[in-house]
C-alpha cells in the first residue's frame, strides 16, 4: 500500500500530457523539433508532458493536435482535459468538456502497475471474457453498430494483456461480491465460460481473487460501491511515480480520488472486504462449482 498526499491533483493533465507524448513520439518528433515548431522552449514541452505546467491553453493544445496529426474526436478529448482545474477530487462528468467517446480511465489504466477491486455488479474489466463484454457493451450502448461494439470489445481485450503480459505484469487484488457470479449475463453459457475464465485466471501468480459471499452480509456497516484503486509504481528512490488514484465509475460520470486520506480509507475497506471474503482455494471451488451449475 502507498499513499501520498501532493496537494491538487493533476491527474487530468497527467494524461493529456501522457497522450501527447505519446502521438509525438508516433509522429516522429523529438521534444526539440516538435518544441520549434510551437516557437516553445523545450522545457515548455518537457513541463506539459509531465503533466507539470501550471496553465494550460486548449489553442496550444489544439496545435499540437494538428501538428502530430492526432483525430479530431481524440482532441477535443484532449483539449477538454486541458480545461480541467486542479482539484483533489476530480468527478468526470460523461460528456462534459469532454466527449464521451473519450475514455479516460483507459489511459490510466495503461500505466498502472497494481489493482485493488471490489466489485459489486458485474466481473472486473481486466477479466472479462469476449462474450461477457460484449453484451454489456451492447446492454451499455444500444445505438451502437455492430462494428463499433466490436471495435470496443477487442479494446477491453487488448487491455487484458496488463495481467498476461510474460514481462512484469500487473498485479490485481479483486474482490467480486457473490451477486456478480449469480447476476446472469448474456445467458447461462456465457456465464459458466466467464465463471470458469475467472477460476482459471485466479491461479495465475499476479492476480488475487475472492468472493464476498452473501453470508458475510455488511462488512463496513456501508456500501461502498465498486472501485478499483491504481498504482504506479516506485522510482529508484522508492517513492511513488504517480500518486495512487481511487475510480469508481457511476450512471452519469466517474469518480477519481487522489487525497492521500481518501486512498488510505478505500485500502481499508478493501482490508476488511478481505478478511470477510472466501479464501483463495474456495473461491475457486465455488466459481468452478457454479460454471458447472450454468453449463448444465
């Protein structure tokens, strides 16, 4: 567990400087050319990149947009996190600024290096199956085309390589209540695929899984609705490279948390969740047991 508190947050900027490294470095272009080219310093560019500059200008983002040759629906994402303030809290509001086709949280979670769950409604994204996604995805976006789900599910999949990785692969330490693995999606031969998934991904080294079963009834005396807390890793120095981030994702927007006060408060619910969960080899007894159960 590591929490530290670094005042405001940038997450915002985080990411838009993250994406923008990145398109810069596809487009071919040092910090140096790409900085001439701005009639910047480098430092400029170096700042904006680390998510360090103090103010941000969507006509500058926007350049750079055009410049690295980046979509125009990716950069009104980006431009809308460039208007982002600093705060502690940050609550993202879907289609706010930016647009909803704009998956922040992917970002993140490309570059987290350790998970902690809970999940109360449906199975964790990193372990969802190709059909389990798919028809949340269609349950999710009903106007959506064929070709558009798919395009999203094959990203949730792709996504998935974090965990499977043979070099330095995430951790995760999921918790799902028992209601995810009785809550029917897409038909019971879905389920029993998605369940058996689960049973094997949990022998895996990097990865915790254990069910809260109904018996344990209220653990913290409140719901806390599902999150998942991310981090990122040390330096040389052994400090953290980005503050941890608790998400938890609602109807109308997602939540992000960086207040080393409000990490430590999700780590222990996430402690006392543990301590009222199935043990690892009865987890795996119980999903095994029900995917037969659907698969009958």
């Amino acid at each position: 567990m590591s929490v530290c508190d670094s005042g405001p947050s940038t997450l915002p900027r985080r990411q838009l400087g993250r994406y923008l490294r990145d398109w810069r470095t596809q487009a071919g272009l040092t910090i140096a050319e790409a900085s001439r080219l701005m009639e910047w310093g480098a430092s400029t560019l170096q700042r904006l990149e680390k998510g360090q500059a103090e103010r941000v200008r969507t006509l500058d983002i926007g350049e750079l947009c055009r410049i690295y040759g980046i979509p125009d629906d990716l950069a009104e994402g980006l431009k809308g996190l460039a208007q982002q303030v600093a705060v502690t809290s940050w609550w993202h509001a879907r289609g706010d600024l930016i647009p909803e086709s704009f998956d922040v949280y992917a970002g993140l979670e490309a570059t987290a290096q350790q998970f902690r769950s809970y999940q109360s409604e449906t199975v964790f994204g990193l372990l969802r199956t190709a059909e389990y996604a798919r028809t949340l995805k269609h349950l999710g976006n009903p106007d959506d085309s064929d070709v558009e789900i798919e395009r999203r599910v094959q990203s949730r999949l792709q996504r998935q390589a974090l965990l499977t990785r043979k070099v330095a692969p995430a951790t995760a330490d999921v918790i799902l209540h028992e209601s995810v693995l009785r809550r029917v999606i897409g038909g019971p031969r879905v389920m029993a695929a998605q369940l058996r998934h689960l049973a094997d991904m949990s022998t895996r080294g990097n990865i915790s899984l254990r069910v809260l079963p109904f018996s344990a009834g209220l653990p913290l005396g409140v719901a806390t609705g599902p999150y998942t807390v991310l981090e990122f890793g040390l330096d040389r120095k052994g400090r953290a490279v980005e503050p941890p981030v608790v998400y938890a994702q609602w109807l109308s927007g997602d939540l992000y948390l960086e207040r080393g006060i409000d990490v430590l408060r999700y780590d222990r619910a996430h402690e006392c969740l543990q301590r009222h969960a199935l043990d690892f080899q009865s987890t795996r007894h119980l999903l095994r047991q029900l995917a037969k159960e659907y698969a009958a």
